[in-house]
C-alpha cells in the first residue's frame, strides 16, 4: 500500500478536525496544514489560504499527494484549478463549480433548472427596486448578499420595517462590500433545519450523517446571526426515508446540471435543508465541510477519510462504502467575548489533558504567543464529544467545556437541546 503526503489547507475548527481524522489513517505518510491554528502546531506551513501561487510552490517542492481545501475563499479564488494546472491532486471544486456558493444568484439558477424545491426568489442590482418587492410579499422574508459574506450576509427580517432596513444595509452600506452588489430576496420558510453534507466526485454522491447547527449567538436561538454555536449530529427528525428523498431530489438533480454545464461538482456539496410541511426544500448550497459542522461529522465517521477523499478525485466514489459510528456527537462552540460583533483577542486559555478519547478540544481561532496558548479568532474552539445517546454527549462536552480555562468566553449552554424528547 503506496502511503501519501497530504496537506489541508485553513486554518479553522474544521481544518482541525480533518487534520486530526486525517492524521488516523494507516494510508498517511506525512501531514501539513497550511497555515493551521495551535491544535494543528505539530502539521503547520506558514502560508496563508488565500497564497494559491505559495501553496502550488509548496506542493510541487514537498512533493504533496493529495491537497485538501477547508475555507470557501480560496475555493471561490481558483485554488483547484491553479493545483490542476499545475498537475497536482486536490479535492475541491473549480472556480466555476465554487460558484454554487460564491453566488446566491447563480445557485438560484441551478435550482431552477434541476427544478430542486426552493424558496420564491428574485435578485436585484437596485435598492428601490428589492423594496417594491419586499412590499409585495411582506414579511417575514429573508434577505442575502448575492457574495461571500462568511455565514454573516443573511438576514431574516420577521417585519417589513427590518426588510426595508437591510436592504439599505447590504446594498449601501460597507459591511458587505462586492457581496451586496446583488441582493437576493426570498420568501421565509418554516420548518426545522438541517445540514446534509455530501461526497461528490462529480457524477456520485455519498451523503455523511445530518447535523443541526445552532446559528444564533444566544441560548434560546436569540441574538445575532453567527458562523455557529454548536452542531449535534444526528437530529431525531431525521429519517432514511428523508434522506433518500433528499438525495433523489436535491443531490443527484444538481450534479447532472452542474455536469451538463461542463461544470462537474468534485468536493464537498453541502446541503442546508428546511423541512417543511411540504417536504424537504434547499436554503443554500455551501461547496466545502462546514465549520463546525466538520467537528461532529468526522467524530462520528468509522471510515479511513484519506481514501474517500482519493476516489472522489479518482471519479470511482461509486466503489466506497461509509461507515459510521452508532453515536451521538454534540461540539461546543466556545468563541471570544462580544463574538460576532467586536470581540477581544489574544486572551490566555490553558486547557485540560484530554484523558476521554470520547471527547475531543477542537482549536478554531487559537495561537501561540511567548509559548502561551492564547484566543486569536472570534470562534476559538470546538468542544466535540461522542455518546450512545444526546444526553450522554451532551454531558460529556459540558463536563470538558467547564474544565477550560478560557476567561469571559461566550458558549451557549443549550447545545443540543431541541434533539432531546420534550
């Protein structure tokens, strides 16, 4: 068995959680992560995401088999199509297929064509135009940047007054720059959400297991839109049924069109569903692992990660089998104080032994100063822990998150909760 030379390119909770599945594998020779955070400390490569012509370098010098792509910037930037250029393997979409995400509009479109069930919808370039149509089919209505706005540039507006706001904000304020140019407007959508996230090697897909995010910044979903609190996998209102309805309906329909296009989808196609009342009907496509969706998912994959991302760059995904962990998995997101407005950096943290291999210190925005483990980010770490049932892991995560020594940090203590049986 020929071993490789892998990197994983971020530096975020997910990048982490790769890198630690990653570094599992019987198939692995050597690990890098570029340019990683402190949990990552013994992988790092000082360069940034977003230094495609240094990360190309560095791929061709180490000899890298196999690249792997944590954050949506560089994927929206061409990073795959500088490696593929460059004769080098990497799992990720192309700039085009990247669009999926890097484009509300564009997704829009493709759901159109592979007639996935969605939200009503129109785009505006104007201001005065996207309010007519506020007034026209009143609130709540949920209102997107057209661009990348990392997990922020999404507001849903429960009355018109809050509609008529946000457009000014996205479309002329400075908070979203080149990603409001577009304003996307669609109606509002009630049900329970649901991530499904999917292999893809452009003409199979493999589903991984369901996750429920926790969005908003406060205990009870109140506060402020974040990147995410916390995620559990799986929700109880997932079923077998809905999940082959899901990949009937949504998946495979998208990676025709996007292959009819001349554009296949090779990556990580994310899902974020609504269940509602009439079935399952598609939010958004995000073309990566989610953060900290990554974090639950490769808690609880029994599978060798390395040779699943292999096929899908092989285009042989068809001739994988999954296995996953008869488990329950909840992470704990805890993030700086103030996160997701302003918030404080460079706070001193000193962490436990980790002694229960059923839970894991996933490190997001951490780094070293004077040799001292310290807060760098707004979203610092993932407290991920494994049990036989919700209760059991959520107590597990809780147990490890209040033996962290991490002054003033923000978490939410209902992480999980509305899987519990009333």
């Amino acid at each position: 068995m020929s071993k490789h030379r892998v990197l994983v390119v971020g530096n975020g909770g997910r990048e982490h959680a790769l890198a630690w599945k990653l570094a599992q594998s019987p198939e692995l020779e050597r690990l890098f992560v570029a340019p990683g955070n402190a949990g990552t400390a013994m992988w790092n490569v000082p360069i940034s995401a977003e230094d495609i012509a240094g990360l190309v370098e560095f791929a061709c010098r180490e000899k890298i088999d196999l690249t792997v792509v944590g954050p949506e910037d560089p994927l929206s930037l061409g990073i795959v199509d500088a490696f593929l250029e460059a004769g080098l393997r990497i799992f990720g979409p192309t700039q085009a297929a990247a669009q999926l995400e890097g484009s509300k509009s564009f997704a829009k479109l493709i759901m159109e064509r592979a007639k996935i069930p969605t939200a009503k919808w129109q785009v505006f370039e104007d201001s005065e135009q996207a309010k007519k149509f506020i007034h026209t089919i009143g609130a709540p209505c949920v209102l997107k940047a057209d661009g990348l706005a990392a997990g922020k540039g999404v507001i849903v507006a429960m009355d018109k007054e809050t509609a008529l706001q946000a457009v000014d904000e996205i479309m002329e304020g400075s908070n979203f720059g080149l990603a409001g140019k577009k304003l996307l407007v669609e109606e509002f959508l009630e049900g329970q959400e649901v991530s499904l996230l999917c292999f893809s090697d452009g003409a199979t897909a493999l589903p991984m297991v369901p996750v429920q995010d926790h969005k908003r910044a406060l205990e009870g979903d109140l506060g402020l839109n974040t990147g995410g609190m916390g995620t559990y996998s799986p929700p109880p209102i997932w079923t077998p049924e809905l999940e082959n309805t899901v990949m009937r309906e949504l998946v495979n329909p998208t990676l025709q069109v996007m292959q009819e296009r001349g554009t296949p989808f090779i990556g990580v196609l994310f899902l974020g569903l609504m269940l509602t009342k009439q079935g399952p009907k598609l939010l958004e496509y995000n073309v990566r692992f989610g953060d900290p969706e990554t974090q639950v998912v490769m808690k609880r994959l029994e599978s060798d990660l390395l040779p699943i991302l292999w096929a899908c760059t092989e285009e042989s995904l068809s001739e994988i089998q999954l296995n996953w962990k008869e488990e329950v998995a909840v992470c704990v997101v805890m993030a700086a104080q103030g996160y997701p407005s302003a918030y404080t950096k460079g706070v001193p943290i000193r962490l436990p032994v980790e002694r229960d291999l059923d839970a894991v210190i996933f490190h997001a925005g951490t780094g070293i100063s004077e040799g001292q483990l310290v807060s760098t980010g707004g979203r610092v770490l993932g407290i991920t822990a494994g049990g036989r049932t919700l209760q059991e892991a959520r107590e597990k995560a809780y147990v490890l998150v209040d033996q962290i020594d991490f002054p003033k940090a923000h978490f939410r203590r209902d992480i999980g909760l509305k899987g519990l049986p009333e």
